[in-house]
C-alpha cells in the first residue's frame, strides 16, 4: 500500500464547486482548504457572506471598537460552513502572534482566538483577514471521493482572492486561475 505524500494533499488550494454541486450550502462556493492529511479536510467558505457586519458581530460579542467603526459596518461576515457555526474562523496575514493561530503557509494562517477580534476592533490586528462563522469538514477520504465524482475543481488558493470583498466574482475569478470559464460548463452530468 503506498503511503500518501504531504504532496498529495490539497491544503492551500480552492476548492471550486462544480456547476452541477446540488447541495445548497455548497452550490457556488468557493473553498479555502487550510487542512488535508490522511485525517480527513477543512476549509473555509470564503465567497458566502451572511446579512451580518464585521460591527454586529462585534456588537454581538461584546467587543469595543476604538477605531472608526464604518469600515466593520461595510465588511461582511462570511457562511465558512456547515460544520461548527457558532465558532469564528479568521483567515488573515501569515504569522502566528495571536493564540490558536495556525499558520498554513508563510502568508497565511487561521485563528479561532477571541483576542484577534479584538484586536482587529482596536486596528491592531492583521492588514489582511477575512471572518467566517463555521467550517467545512471532510472525513478522511471522503474529500478524494467527491472530486473523484466531479463535484470540485481543484486550483492552487490566491492570496488576493482570499482577502477580496467582491463575494460575487470570487468563484468566476478562481476558475480564471485554471483558464476556465464555469458559465461554459454544463450543470448536466453523464458518461458517454
């Protein structure tokens, strides 16, 4: 049996959801895997954004801001997931300087710390981060299995795109790193 590679994993990809995706929490999606290992996936959905502000939830949780608010009052917060959604991903600049930071590659990590959010509502935080409620999650091999099925494209994730606020083109925008354009591909399924 061979061993998988950590080459043979997709963590620091998009995962783009196929036109003919029928589930309504992914349809249209797109995905920032931050995990892949023999254990199984997560990632965050970063082009969903909930009716909800970067200021609500701040007013929500508590949190003074002690800069200029209007800038938290356009930023909205992101659908990450299915799995976990009352817990907050914040994808952002690499480094690790905030508890529960990960860092996935040098110019990215994620975090789930409360500190982070604060920081952010006093203008100490990173210059780039985007905040997401849940995550989405993939057994092991289960991942492999729906793209084996043509449910996902695959690209490598763009660091631009992540922190983009133009939630409506980011899944025509990830599919234009492939060369592809999804409005061309058929929602229809089948085998000739």
């Amino acid at each position: 049996m061979n061993e998988k590679t950590s080459s043979d994993y997709l963590q620091d990809q998009f995962l783009i959801a196929m036109p003919q995706m029928l589930d309504s929490y992914f349809s249209n999606t797109v995905t920032y895997l931050w995990k892949h290992d023999h254990e199984g996936a997560l990632g965050v959905i970063i082009n969903k954004p909930l009716r909800a502000t970067v200021a609500e939830l701040f007013d929500e949780l508590g949190i003074v801001c002690s800069i200029d608010k209007g800038p938290f009052q356009e930023q909205q917060v992101l659908t990450g997931g299915p799995v976990e959604r009352d817990k907050g991903f914040i994808i952002h600049d690499g480094g690790d300087g905030w508890e529960s930071s990960v860092s996935v590659t040098a110019k990215i990590s994620i975090c789930t710390s409360r500190t982070i959010l604060q920081d952010i509502a006093a203008g100490n935080g990173p210059e780039n981060y985007a905040i997401a409620l849940g995550c989405a999650g993939w057994e092991a091999g289960q991942l492999e299995q729906e793209i084996g099925a043509n449910a996902w494209l695959t690209v490598p994730a763009d660091t631009d795109l992540i922190f983009s606020r133009d939630h409506a083109n980011k899944i025509q925008q990830a599919a234009a790193i492939l060369g592809i354009d999804l409005r061309q591909i058929s929602p229809a399924t089948g085998h000739s």
